[in-house]
C-alpha cells in the first residue's frame, strides 16, 4: 500500500477495517496513513498530493464523512480563492 495516499475516518479504524489490520500483520506501516477525517478537516494532517490515488477508509457511515470532507474542501477552496485576491 505504499503506492497510495491512506486517510481514515478514525484511528480506530486501523483496528477495525479488516484489510488494514491484515496488512498491518503483513508488515505495512499504519504510521504511514497521512491522517483521519478531523485531522483533514482542520487542517492537522496532509491533503493527499495528487500524485498517488488516495484511500480514504470509513468504517462507519460513509455518506456522512463524504459530505463532512466535501463541505471542508469547498471550503477551504473558498478561502483559499478570498485569500488571493
């Protein structure tokens, strides 16, 4: 899994998501998940970089962290456009 960029709803979900934890036992490093959705959201972890496809694992409703994602990315863009000018 180094090709991608791993974001997770949760850290908890690097206990509960099967094909984490498998790889986890398979050697993968969980450190490497760039961060979790409130991380994301207030701007504590690392938007991906766009080079690599992006992972993003939710082990609860995914709708919800969808919209949550998307409302903080229009946002963002927003104030990133405000700042610009």
């Amino acid at each position: 899994m180094p090709e991608l960029d791993i974001s997770v709803d949760a850290r908890t979900s690097l206990q509960v998501a099967t094909e984490l934890v498998r790889a986890t036992a398979s050697g993968w490093d969980s450190g490497s998940v760039r961060g979790d959705l409130a991380g994301l959201v207030a701007g504590r972890a690392s938007r991906p970089s766009g080079d690599r496809p992006v992972y993003f694992r939710s082990v609860g409703l995914g709708m919800e962290d969808a919209a949550v994602a998307w409302a903080a990315c229009r946002n963002n863009n927003d104030t990133t456009e405000e700042q610009s000018r």
